[in-house]
C-alpha cells in the first residue's frame, strides 16, 4: 500500500505564490488561477542505495492532473517519477561501535539496553531528516514541469517526447512561464512514466 500525499497544500501554495509576487504580481494571479484547477500527487518513495554508498536515490511516483477548459468533460493526467539523489556521509552517522562497545561491558544490563534504545532512535531520527529532502515541493515540481516543456525534442525517447505534447497540450506558452524556475544545479528531475 503506497502513501500518496496531495502537493498542492495552502502552505505550499503561499511559498509559491510570494515567490511569483517578488517576480511580478502578474504573474502571481496567473500562477494562483492554473493552482486552482491542477492536482499534483506524489506516492511514497521507493529509496535505494548506491553501490559505492555515498548516495541515496529516492523515486517519488508522480501525477499531475488539470481540469480542462469550461465545458469539456474529464482530467488531462500525466505520470511522471520525481528522482532525486542525496549524498549521504555514513562515516558522520551518529553512533561509534567502539564506545558502544566499552558503553556495553561498563554498564549492567537494564541500562546496556536503554543506552541501545536511545541510540537506534537517533540513528533513526538521523535518517529521516536526510530523507526528508528527497521530498519534493511544489515549486521544485513546477520549475521541473517548466523545463521539460521547453526541451528539445530531437532525441529519440519516443516516451519523453509524448510527455512534452501532453504538457503542451495541459498549460500554454504563457502559463508555463508563470512557473518558477529551478536552479541549472538541481540534481533531481521528473522521468515520464
């Protein structure tokens, strides 16, 4: 059973739309009106680990639906995999097996076994602040949407290329431009499925 989790919140949306506002209130409304009629959702990760271990892949599936114009019937619905890599530093993680070593003959056994319990819960503490930046915001998703309608098209991923036309079929030239951007640095991206 997969989690899905809605990305278009109130929250997300102020983020978005005061970013639009220092850009132009112009496009602030544009960008306020197509927010109102699109759905984006994303599932729970599916999370892997590099072979070298200096890395984690985190693949979000994706869906991003918008309402049609007044009178048509039906949703336009586009699958993406949202992937983003962490770099992960295991040597910092929280815990030394040498001084859990000497913490474990040292103490009797009632506290040997707290001691653990309180250090499996940092690790895992740990671990899910470093995966909680694999989570996409909806900026990211809609600066990411932005630059995979403007890709070229002469590749041969006869797949890539039905998702930009769907894209330019879901938003015009004109609303796409509402989106923010992303940084050229951003090491994720949206795969279509």
């Amino acid at each position: 059973m997969t989690q899905k989790k809605e990305l278009i919140t109130e929250k997300e949306k102020d983020k978005v739309l005061k970013n639009a506002f220092d850009r132009s209130n112009q496009n602030q409304v544009q960008l306020q009106d197509i927010l109102r009629d699109m759905q984006i959702t994303i599932d729970a990760p599916r999370l892997e680990d590099s072979i070298d271990g200096t890395r984690i892949r985190a693949t979000h599936p994706t869906q991003i639906s918008r309402k049609k114009g007044k009178g048509e019937q039906g949703e336009d619905i586009l699958r993406f995999h949202y992937i983003k890599e962490i770099p992960v530093d295991y040597s910092s993680v929280p815990i030394s097996f040498h001084d859990r070593a000497s913490v474990v003959t040292a103490k009797p056994k009632s506290d040997t076994t707290k001691q653990n319990n309180e250090i499996g819960k940092a690790i895992v503490t740990e671990s899910y602040e470093k995966l909680d930046e694999a989570s996409p915001s909806l900026q990211e998703i809609l600066g990411l949407l932005k630059r995979i309608y403007f890709m070229p098209e002469d590749f041969s991923n006869r797949l890539a290329v039905d998702r930009i036309h769907e894209l330019r079929k879901m938003f015009s030239k004109d609303e796409i431009l509402a989106f923010p951007s992303v940084s050229p640095d951003n090491k994720s991206g949206l795969v279509p499925v």
